[in-house]
C-alpha cells in the first residue's frame, strides 16, 4: 500500500506543480502535464515500468472524452460530417500511408515495414488535439470541425489496422507470435466463429449500444435519479461509459468508439447536461494522467545517443503528414488561418500508434529497433504539437492586429439569420434556440463568437454586410433576418440591402435610438426595437409597484404605454424628415407634444377606471 501511495503521490504533485506554471507561461495544460511525465520519469527517475501498466488506465480518459464529445453531437450533425468522415479522413490516411511507404522503401525497408509503419504514423493524437482544441474554443471553428472529422475518422480505422497486421506478418513470425502467445487468443469467444458470424456479433454489438441509448438509459437514470444521491448518479454514468467500453473490447471494437457512439445517441435526452457534469472531473484527471505517462515513458537515452536521427524523422513526418493536410484543406474549401490551424493541430502521431506499435512487435512485424524508434517520433511529435499551437496563436494574433478577421467557411444555414451576437444578440440567439429553432449567427468579432462557443452555442466570423456571406448563411432561404448590430450605420446598411434583395423576408432590427427606429422604418424593417426601451419600462413597472400598484395593475400599465409609444411612433415617422435635427423640426415637436397629452391622458384615464372598479 505504501509504495502505491508513494506513486500516486509523485504522479499527483507533478501534475498540480508543472501544469499551473505552464499555464502560466501561456504554453496549455497538455505541455504541462508531458513536461511532468519527462521530469518524473527519464529526467529523475522517480518512477519506472509501473508507467506502463498506468497508461492503460489513463487511455479511458480519451474514452470518456469520445463520449463527452458525443454527447455535444447531434445525430444529424453526425450524418452531415459524413463527407469530411470519408472524404477528408480516409484520404489524410491514405495519403499519409502511402508517403510513409515510399519513403521507408526509399530507406530499403521491407515492404511489411514500410506500410506498418505508415499505418501507425499515419495516425494523429486524439487526446491532445481535441484537448488543445476545447480548451482554446476552436472545435466550432471550420479548421477545428475539420480536424474532429479526421480524428473521428481514424479511430474508426483502428479497427480494420488491427485486423491488417497480423496478414504483414511471415509465415515463420506468425507462428512464432502465436507460440509466444500460447492460448491467450483462445480466451476470445469470437476466435472460432466464421466471417459472417463475427459480422453479426459487430453488428449486434453496435445495436445493443444504439438501442439501450434510446429505450433503457433513460428510464434507469430516472429510477437512479429517485435516490437523491449525486455519487449514484456519478457511478451510473461510469456505469454507461465502462459498460459500452467493455462491451466493444469484447467483440474486438475500439470502446472510444463505442463510447462516441453512446453519447450521439444520448445528445437529445433531458439528462444530457448531468452525464456531462458527472463525467467531466474524471475525463480531465485521467486525460491528465495519460499525457503524464507518455512523458514519462520517453526513451531518453535512445534519443541522446541519435539525437540528430530521432528529430530529423519527427520533423520530417510532422513537415510530410502537414503538407498532406495543407493540401487537404485547400481540397475541401478549409481557407485561411482555419487551413493553418488543420494542418497543425493534427500533424502528429497519435496515442493510438502506441497501440499499434506493441501489437506489431507481438506479430513479429516490427524489428524491436524500430518499434523503438517510431515510439520516440510519436513522443516527440506529441510533445511538439503544443508547441505548433503556440505558434498558431502567435500567427493569428499577429493577424488579428495587422488586418480584420476572416471570415469562417459557413456549412449551416437556417431559416433564422442574426446579425451580431452582442450582449443584445446573445439574449434573443439564446432564447429562440432554447425554444427549438435554429439559428445561423454571424458577428465579425472573433472574440465574441470565441464567448458564444465556450457556452456551446455555435457561431460562425464573419461580417454580414458581405453580400457573399450572407448568401453563405442562406439568406436566399431565410425566413427571418436579426439585425443586432452595435454600429447604427451597419444595421441600417443591412436593412436597406436585405429588403432591396428579399422584399418577402421579414426583418427584425436593433435601433440605437428613436431617430434610428425612422430610418429602420423607412429602410423596410417590419419589427424595431429600440435596446433600452423594453428595460426601461420594466424598470418603470417595479417603480409603479413600489409606489402601491400590484403586479398586475402595473404589468397592465406598462402594456398599455408600449401600445401607445409604438403607435406614436409610427405618427412620427411621417413629419420625420431625414437629416434635419428631430429638436429643429417645428412639426415634429408640435406632433410629440400632442401625442404626450394623449398619452398622459390614456393612462391617467386607465388608471382612475382600474381604480373606480376595485371600489
């Protein structure tokens, strides 16, 4: 018990001391937490192989995150990706694959070799990337939706990889694999079934997963949620993840997989935000911990002996799988610094190459130097990859300084647009939403759509004064226009080219002020809506009920003046004229000083009525 206290100790300190500093530094927690790992393990020596069997227990950390993220996907937005899935992800692995194979052929390895090793590199780290990604508020950009596709795209290939290898391996090794392994494969009651058989209890196994989603995990986290105890409810969501994670392994699926699976299916239930409450302490310990092994796993004196060779193929798969992806991106319409941000978050090996590594080394495909060597790249590429998301903020910063923002590619349009998604935006985008519409929000601020994201609301940058970004959105569709602008001149300049363009659509506008609702009103806005005027008369309401009203006498006040405000309003807008001062107009101020009489009168006539009856 001692010495395992000792090491969760150890492992617990380097977390807590090393991730706060490099957080501090501006450089993320994954740095952080591989920083520890290396301090802890090949620099001090303060732990050893026990490491290994750690990391086993840590990699649940990206299952729990799979499902978290699955949990954030709705299952129609799951079908939509299916064209970058396919497309975008099975061509970064092909492609990968094949450079990695010329150029170990190129190095005089044999074929087996060479494509293995392309394989395993070919694969990026999920863990870090999507980690990185979440924590910056990048996964709803178009470059972060891009790299979640092809990461989701090849943990799913893991599964025909695995089944691969064994077929690269010799006769002669393969017997020799078997032999060391002795009647351990025996213990799969898959083993012995034919294709067809295995076939079915796949897909048996996937149904069970989709069909328990929907009919059996809710009505058991209601009957769990009867208890009153928050620690059941957190072991019935460990309960639903470990569960399905057991289940994939057992029929030989990936259980991130499965566990992705569960949390789509699971997306639209009442109780999503619980599970993810539950869920998300120990997905960030655990996900921690991975990084910490990794780190601590490093063959340091492999790579001090060659260091030059160890970092020269780091670099050189990074540079390869980078262009690959560059390339992708340009492909499949990823522009700007959303292509960057593709190509160089997910230009790495991943966690998974660790996987394929060892099991290649099982099947005596892989040279035990090799496996070696390809383990450090995969290291050292993962360790790199903070460092080039640094160097993505440094560029975009930079950007951000010298030019405007650029826009993102816009892949959603819905019957609702609004423009800007200030602290005005926000609260119409939220309530609408939340009432089951859908909304394509634009704002040119990068910094406000970052905010909308961070609280899961999706937003896209991007000015919607471009006429080509607001056919983007689907403005040819659209059934109704928000204009939420801060700027008075913008929104009007929206209105004016929204009307001239749809006369049918119906628009809705942000006015600045009682001169900004005439010209909203002759530009062709249908409803406007000056930002202070319906707080300003709750304010006025609670006013009315501190001084005797009751909440209804003053609620039916306050109606009564909104009806008629917005009456005269409208009187105004015809003595009105544009670019003369509203107090330099004698007809105007004659007309709002008998419209204030009347006013006046209304309610003072309302309120002697309401009082008259109650006596």
């Amino acid at each position: 018990m001692a010495p395992l206290l000792f090491q969760a100790t150890l492992y617990l300190l380097a977390m807590v001391v090393a991730v706060p500093v490099a957080s501090r530094l501006g450089l993320g927690s994954v740095l952080g937490y591989l920083a520890a790992g290396i301090l802890i393990g090949p620099v001090f020596g303060l732990v050893g192989s026990e490491s290994d069997d750690l990391q086993h227990v840590a990699e649940f950390g990206v299952v729990l995150m799979l499902f978290l993220i699955g949990l954030e996907l709705d299952p129609r937005a799951l079908w939509n990706m299916r064209k970058k899935l396919l497309g975008l992800g099975g061509l970064q692995i092909v492609l990968t694959t094949a450079v990695i194979f010329s150029i170990g052929l190129a190095l005089h390895l044999s074929w087996q070799v060479a494509l293995t090793s392309g394989l395993v590199l070919s694969l990026s780290s999920t863990a870090i990337v999507l980690q990185t990604l979440t924590e910056k508020q990048l996964m709803q950009t178009s470059g972060g939706r891009g790299a979640f596709a092809v990461l989701l795209m090849q943990d799913i290939a893991v599964i025909p990889i695995l089944a691969l290898l064994p077929l690269l391996a010799l006769p002669a090794a393969r017997a020799i694999a078997e032999a060391m392994q002795g009647d351990h494969s025996a213990m799969s009651f898959l083993q012995d079934l034919p294709g067809w058989g295995v076939t079915l209890v796949t897909l048996a196994a996937v149904a069970i997963v989709v069909l328990a989603g929907h009919f059996l995990v809710r009505p058991a986290y209601r009957f769990v949620h009867s208890a009153r105890l928050r620690e059941i409810q957190t072991a019935f969501a460990l309960l639903i993840v470990v569960a399905i994670a057991a289940l994939m392994t057992l029929v030989g699926l990936s259980p991130a997989l499965g566990t992705f699976l569960a949390g789509v299916i699971l997306a639209n239930s009442e109780f999503r935000h619980e599970l993810e409450s539950d869920i998300a302490p120990f997905k960030g310990l655990l996900l921690g911990l991975f990084f910490v092994t990794v780190g601590s796993g490093m063959d340091l004196d492999l790579l001090l002996d060659k260091p030059l060779k160890v970092l020269l193929l780091t670099l050189a798969l990074m540079f390869f799988k980078g262009a690959i992806l560059y390339a992708l991106g340009w492909l499949f319409s990823i522009k700007g610094r959303n292509r960057w941000l593709f190509t160089l978050s997910i230009a790495q090996a991943g966690e998974f190459g660790f996987v394929l590594t060892s099991f290649a080394v099982a099947q005596r495909i892989l040279p035990v130097p090799t496996a070696q060597t390809l383990v450090l790249v995969i290291t050292l590429s993962m360790l790199l990859t903070p460092l080039f998301f640094l160097a993505y903020d440094r560029f975009t910063r930079r950007l951000e300084d010298h030019a405007a923002t650029e826009a993102d590619e816009i892949d959603d349009q819905q019957p609702i647009i609004i423009a800007g998604v200030g602290r005005f935006g926000q609260v119409v985008n939220r309530m609408v939403t939340q009432s089951g519409f859908r909304t394509t929000v634009l704002d040119p601020d990068l910094k406000t759509i970052e905010v909308m994201r961070t609280f899961g609301f999706k937003g896209f940058v991007g000015d919607p004064t471009r006429p080509d970004l607001l056919k983007a959105a689907g403005f040819d569709t659209a059934k109704v226009l928000v204009i939420c602008f801060d700027d008075p001149k913008k929104a009007l300049q929206l209105t004016k080219y929204a009307r001239r363009l749809r006369p049918d659509i119906h628009i809705i506008a942000r006015a600045h002020d009682r001169e900004h609702v005439f010209q909203l009103y002759q530009a062709g806005a249908n409803d406007i809506v000056r930002e202070y005027f319906d707080s300003s008369l709750r304010v006025a309401r609670y006013v009315l009920e501190n001084m005797g009203l009751s909440e209804y006498e003053a609620n039916e006040v306050q109606k009564l003046f909104f009806d008629l405000d917005r009456a005269s309003v409208r009187e105004l807008a015809s003595v009105w004229r544009p670019g003369v001062p509203m107090d330099k107009n004698p007809d105007y101020i004659a007309r709002v000083k008998e419209l204030n009489r009347d006013l006046e009168s209304a309610l003072l006539n309302h309120m002697s009525r309401d009082g008259s009856q109650e006596k």
